[in-house]
C-alpha cells in the first residue's frame, strides 16, 4: 500500500503537517510506504477555467508540475490533504491544487431538472482522509476546509473517510503530547488495515474536533 499526502502549508514541520506525519507513521508500522507532496515545492498555476478537461479529462495547462501530483494520484492507494486555516478558509496553494484536480471528475446534467451528478474518470475506489488545523479559531472555521475535500476526493474516486480536524494551535501548538498525536497514529494503522481487507465502508464514521473548552 502506498499513501500520497498532500500537504496545502508552507511550514513543513507545522501543525498540519506534524499530524500527517503521525498518520503516515502509523501506516508504515503497518508496513504501508508513502510520499509527501509539500504544496509549496511544486509549481502549480491556477485554473484558467478554459473548460477543456471537462471534453478531454486532461488539464491544458502542461508547463507546471501538476503532472507529477496527477501521477501520484492514479497510482497511490490512499490519499491525506492537509490545510492549515488562512483568513477564515484553506489556503492559496492547496486550493490551487485542488482547482487543478478538476480533470478528474465527470459531469452528467439532467436536461429537464438541470441537476448534476458528478463522478471520476478514475475506476478503482481509494480511502481519502482530511486533515485541517487553525490558529486562533473554532471548529465551526473548518466547513470550508471538509466542503472543498469533499468535491476534491468525489473527483479522485475516494471514499471520505476519516477527518482530523484541530482548532486554537496558536494556544495549543500540535506537539508529540498532544492529544491528536494518538488518534492519528492509530489512524495510520486502521488505514492499511481497511486496504487490506477491501471492506471501506460508507464515508465518516468519525470525527475529531478537539476544542479547548470542550471535551468529546
């Protein structure tokens, strides 16, 4: 099994990024491999919205990097994205990756109702996994974070599975104390057991916030 995690934050040893490590740790202890994709490091232009991957399921924009996180897409069995919060929402570089992975899905319309249905041009169905984090802001900050990787993983053909979702690391920095670190470990080693057996269930089955007022 192998893990591509992408990872939307220019710190490679910040807080989302220290959380996706632990996942990864986990999987390899499981005898997982995997490969980190820091956003920062990869040229990556925007959508130009020219609309020419919906006829062609190939973005026309070939002098970037993109090829190379494409690549690890149809070849990778499981996937993490990873954000921290900028301004309320995830950040430039992970969105512009995730415009960037439009080629993937397909669209079917509904002439009389105009509704849309959405799926991938990718066949074999793979386990997806968010992980977000904020500064100085609350759970509610990650809606945006969850609706952007819903669209995102729809288009990759992965089942949503699992998501991480830390808020006030500006007052709780992730550690290796923290108590994220154990849930993610463990994730790490249910991710390669789920792949292993096939059965991957139906979506979330659960969901971490963990809020320094609250406990859950």
């Amino acid at each position: 099994m192998k893990i591509a995690a992408f990872i939307g934050s220019g710190n490679k040893n910040g807080n989302t990024a220290r959380i996706i490590k632990q996942i990864l740790a986990g999987s390899e202890s499981k005898g997982a491999t995997w490969e980190i994709f820091n956003l920062c490091d990869y040229n990556i232009k925007p959508c130009t919205g020219c609309r020419c991957c919906e006829k062609t399921n190939v973005c026309n924009i070939t002098n970037d990097d993109i090829s190379v996180l494409h690549k690890a897409i149809v070849e990778d069995d499981a996937f993490i994205l990873g954000s921290p919060t900028y301004y309320g929402d995830i950040s430039g570089v992970f969105k512009q990756f995730i415009d960037r992975c439009y080629p993937f899905g397909t669209q079917s319309i509904n002439k009389e109702t105009r509704e849309s249905s959405f799926g991938s041009i990718l066949t074999k169905r793979k386990l997806g996994i968010l992980v977000a984090t904020s500064g100085g802001m609350g759970p509610e900050v990650f809606e945006r974070h969850s609706a952007v990787a819903h669209h995102c993983f729809n288009d990759i053909n992965a089942l949503y599975w699992r998501k991480l979702l830390v808020p006030y690391t500006t007052y709780e920095p992730v550690t290796k104390d923290h108590l994220i670190m154990e849930e993610a470990f463990d994730l790490g080693v249910e991710l390669v057991t789920v792949h292993k057996t096939g059965e991957l269930g139906s979506g979330i089955v659960f969901e971490h916030k963990y809020d320094m007022n609250t406990e859950e």
